[in-house]
C-alpha cells in the first residue's frame, strides 16, 4: 500500500491520501484487516479518492464518507455571463493576505503544470488550484484544491472570466448534485471520492495526489 501523508494550511492533522494498493487474488477476504490496521493511526485525515469498486463498497464500513456524487462541467464562455463581485488574482500579486502554507502549496502545484489563482472576496483571500485537463477536446481547468468550493461555484462568473483569457474553455468540479448551477452538466461516478476524519464535505482537496499528474474517469 502507498500512503502519502501532507499537511495542509490551516489544518492540525496531516492528510494520508491512499492511492494505490493491491491485494494478491488470494488474499482478498482479508484486505478490510489491511485497511484497519492502516487506519488504526487515529490522528489523521484519509482519504481514498480512485477507490475500485470492491473498496468503494467497504470504505463506508470503515468510517468513510463521500466527498462528492459526480462531476459538474460548465462552458467557460456561458459561465462568465454569471454577476460576481469576486475579484481573481496572480498568487504573487502584492497584499495578498496568504499564509506561507498557502504560498508553498500554491507553489507546488504551479510547479507541476497546474493552475494556481487566489479569489479575493470581501477582503479575503482563498486559494485555488485547477489541474490542466482536456475533455472532449477542451481546455479544461478542473478544482483540485479550494478550503470552500460553495465559494468557487458562487464566483464561477469571476473565476470563467479570468480563465478564459488563459484559453481554458471548461471548468469541472466534483460536488454533490444538488450543488449544480445552470447551464451545467453532470456525471455521477460509480465510485466516489471518499475521506474520513475531519469533516471535509464543502471542501475541494486533492492536493499532492495522483489527480494532479494523470487524468481520471
């Protein structure tokens, strides 16, 4: 099993994202011990976001909870049409109010060919960051990381125009369905994103995972 282990800004207990482990055929039925023994590290956040089918089916037996039920995609072309007051910023634009856990993720992510932005709103600022994605031919701008995503789908008029001028024609984000704004398609997923631990449901988190270098679904 490969476990990677961050800590992100603001948060006390570092994040163990399970991205990859493998059971031989044969010893399958005793895999859930695996995970247990695993898991048993009580001080932290897990999460186990590409789960198979079978270990989506006993993730929840285990104390997890989904994170999401689909993807939502929008046109950046109709989304900028949104009212937002929102403004969108360069993360190395001057007075921005970021921590230096902020700055560093940010900077990590832009160093792996994502797209990072800061959304200020009322005077404060949240950081963002989007992996680089194609989709039916697109350029498309998927959230892998927003302490908030409400507030990303609230400014999506801010966030498309800013986007746009970076030729990304898409912007997806994973959210439970009754999250979905007009003029948006969704997918559900067969097996959802899940974590366990803090309560992680309003947030967008995939920080330092595999859905920053390889595509998905």
């Amino acid at each position: 099993m490969l476990t990677l282990a961050t800590r992100r800004p603001a948060q006390s207990l570092p994040t163990v994202n399970l991205c990859a482990w493998y059971v031989e055929p044969e010893a399958r039925a005793v895999a859930p011990m695996m995970l247990k023994k695993v898991l048993a590290y009580a001080d932290a956040v897990f999460t186990d976001l590409t789960p198979s089918v079978e270990v989506n089916a006993i993730l929840p037996r285990l104390g997890f909870e989904r994170w999401c039920e689909g993807g939502m995609a929008v046109l950046t072309p109709l989304a900028a049409l949104r009212q937002s007051a929102a403004q969108v910023r360069a993360p190395e634009a001057p007075g921005l109010s970021l921590t230096e856990d902020h700055r560093r993720l940010l900077g990590d992510h832009d160093a792996l060919g994502c797209l990072t932005t800061v959304l200020s709103i009322e005077g404060r600022d949240y950081p963002l960051v989007f992996a680089n994605r194609q989709v039916r031919g697109l350029p498309t701008a998927h959230l892998v990381y927003a302490e908030d995503r409400s507030l990303v789908l609230s400014h999506l008029g801010a966030l498309a125009r800013h986007l746009i001028a970076r030729g990304i024609m898409m912007i997806t984000v994973d959210i439970y369905e009754a999250e979905r704004v007009s003029a948006s398609f969704f997918k559900p997923y067969q097996q959802s994103r899940q974590y366990r631990g803090n309560n992680l449901s309003n947030s967008a988190d995939y920080a330092y995972s595999e859905f920053i270098l390889f595509d998905w679904d």
